[in-house]
C-alpha cells in the first residue's frame, strides 16, 4: 500500500464507543471546532511534530455508541469540562452526532458484534470517504480470567463490554485504538486484525501522572540516581474516578500505572526491602470533577547511597488531557494502514501506560525515538 496523500488527505470518520463520557464528549466538542478555530485544537496535537500536514484534512465525522440517551450537548454541559462560552455555540452540531445504543449486554458476544457491524456499516455508507477509526473509550471493567475469550461462543460478556466492538472493528477492517485499561489482545481480535490488515494501538492511555512519571524515572535512570520509592497519589470526580472505586474494576489501571516504572529503571522499586515501594492510589473526589490532582513523593538515593527527595503535584483537567491523544492515535492509525502496518502496534508506546506489541519501547527517549522511526516509514 502506498502513504497517504498528505496534500489531499481524506477526512476521519471517528466511532466511539462510550462516547458520551468525560472523553468522548470532549473529544466530540474538539472535533466539531476544528474547522472553525484550528488554532485551538491543531498546536496541542503531537502528531503534527511527526507527520507534517497529516493535521490538513479537511473534516472530522464522529459517531459512537453509548448507555446515555441524553442529547449530546446536555452530556458536554453535564460533564462542565469545557465552559459554556466554548461549548454552547456548537450545541446544535454536538446534537447532530449519531450515538447509538450499545447493544444489550445480555445478548450473545455474536448478535452483539452483529448490531454493532450494521451501525459500522450505515455510517461508512453515509462516510463513502472517510477512513475509520474506532477508539474505545469504555471504562475499566474487571479483569478477564485467563483464558476466557479462549471460545467465543462461550464469553462472558460481563468481562468483556468491548469485545464486540473490538470485533466488529477487525473483521471490517478497521483501526483499533484502545485507549482503556481493558485487555483487549486476545487472539480472536489479534489474529482477526493480521488477517484483514488492521493495526492495533494500546492499552491504557497515558494522559498526565503517568506521562511524568516515564519522564522523570527515564531522567533518573539517565543521571544514575537510584528510586528507593515512589508514592502516587490521584483524586478525581468524573465518571472514571467512581468507576475506578471497585477494586476489581481498578486492578488493571493499578497494574499498568506500577509495573511500567519496574520496566523503565530496570529493577523492582522497593528490592532493598522485599517489597515493592511503589505504591499507587486512587481516590473518586466529587467535588473535584473531570479536574485531576495527583502527587508524587519520589525517594531517591545519590553518591554513598544519601537520599534525597522530589515533590510533585499536578493539577490537570483529565479528559483535556486525553481527547488530543485520542485524536492523535487516529492519524497515526490511519497513516500505519495505509503502509500495510497490522496487528499491535509497538511503537505507539509513547502513548500508552501499558503498550502492547512486541518489545515496545518504554524510556522516554526511546518512545520518541520510535515514534520518529516510524515517522519515516510514512514519509517512504
């Protein structure tokens, strides 16, 4: 397959699943202005660093799939991420975005991914254009036992609210952005993907602490400072933070926010002590909304092993964060397809906490490098 032509690059056709939360609704809202006000979205997108003029194409299409009936202006004032002197001249644009009904999540895996293929399927038609890309925006779910999408006659879709759509993407030959904590590659979809020549990016979405937390242990490694400990803490009041209260839905979140510092430094934080010392807290914090706070207490250990510390404290808007790097994934999705890229793709693990493919890079330098390598591949 040959690159795409940045010159006349055809318009995105975005499908969302869990549109209508923090994220999607956002990223609904950063869509429908970038006609109007490119310079409020263009300058905050990082894939323009990497593949000059992928940015000029000339529409976004959005549709999703979500539980929410609510039109999706009421969702966007209802979140009050954005403020209403942003968001209410797009109400009318925002309401025309089609949000279907997820399917009913006692149905079959099959008659769900069927429901979702005749949506796909409407909306290429009224997109002729459009290259799709599916991004999953759903939230955590428990984790999955092993082996349990093994057959998938036999799957219990409780485990797994975004297998069909994950589905339903491959075998329509379509991008897979998976942008939660989900576990997502199992083989049904990975083998589907490498059949039909459809590249996968995930998991895990690496919007604010975990973005500094790469940046800082690759500096520390770097400068041969050893981390004793590390301690983070998160408060938020979206959605995702309630959400992340069940233990059983936080598991995979938790896991993928501590083990990636084990595989950037090299060594298991917390050795010395025969245990880890790497500890990570969430905290759903209503007052506090889509607006996240997260601290970080980092020990480290210099010249004749004298410790010494670092405080940080973040105070970031959690869905401003992840809507650019959703739509950040999607060019780079679609530009990977077109050079014949499929299945999980490595190189994307800039992007993400947990990144899957094989031997993704997790150093920060090394994330960027890899970016810019296969930066170059799209130019060829």
């Amino acid at each position: 397959m040959s690159a795409i032509d940045t010159a006349t690059p055809a318009p995105l056709l975005l499908l969302v699943p869990g549109i209508k939360g923090a994220i999607g609704s956002t990223l609904c809202l950063a869509a429908g202005m970038l006609p109007q006000h490119p310079e409020a979205i263009l300058p905050y997108l990082t894939a323009t660093d990497f593949l000059p003029g992928v940015a000029d194409f000339p529409r976004i299409a959005i549709a999703g799939w979500d539980l929410n009936a609510a039109r999706m202006s009421e969702t966007v004032a209802r979140h009050g991420i954005v403020p209403e002197q942003i968001a209410g001249p797009l109400a009318a644009e925002l309401d025309d975005i089609p949000a279907m009904a997820a399917p009913d999540a006692a149905d079959r895996l099959e008659v769900q991914v069927s429901a979702i293929r005749g949506d796909i399927d409407q909306l290429r038609a009224r997109h002729p254009d459009a290259r799709p890309v599916m991004i999953n925006l759903l939230p955590a779910c428990p984790q999955c036992p092993a082996g349990a999408c093994d057959n998938l006659e036999a799957v219990d879709c409780r485990y797994f609210p975004d297998l069909a759509y994950a589905l339903a993407a491959v075998r329509a030959g379509i991008p897979l952005v998976n942008f939660t904590p989900n576990d997502l590659t199992q083989p049904a979809v990975v083998e589907t993907a490498a059949e039909n020549a459809v590249p996968l990016a995930g998991r895990d979405g690496k919007t604010g602490q975990t973005y500094l937390k790469v940046v800082l242990a690759s500096a520390l490694r770097a400068r041969r400072l050893y981390v004793d400990g590390w301690y983070s803490m998160n408060i938020l009041g979206n959605a995702d933070g309630r959400n992340l209260m069940d233990p059983e839905r936080a598991h995979g979140k938790l896991e993928n926010k501590t083990r990636l510092l084990d595989d950037i430094l090299g060594y298991h934080v917390g050795e010395h002590y025969g245990e880890p010392t790497h500890k990570v807290h969430i905290d759903y914090y209503p007052p506090r909304g889509d607006a996240k706070e997260a601290w970080d207490v980092i020990d480290i250990k210099g010249l004749f092993g004298l410790p010494m510390s670092l405080r940080i404290n973040l105070q970031g808007r959690d869905s401003i964060l992840a809507a650019p790097m959703a739509l950040d994934l999607a060019l780079w999705m679609v530009q990977l397809q077109a050079r014949g890229y499929k299945g999980p793709i490595a190189e994307l693990g800039f992007f993400f906490k947990k990144p899957e493919g094989v031997n993704p890079p997790f150093g920060f330098v090394d994330q960027i490098q890899a970016l810019r390598n296969l930066a170059e591949t799209c130019r060829d």
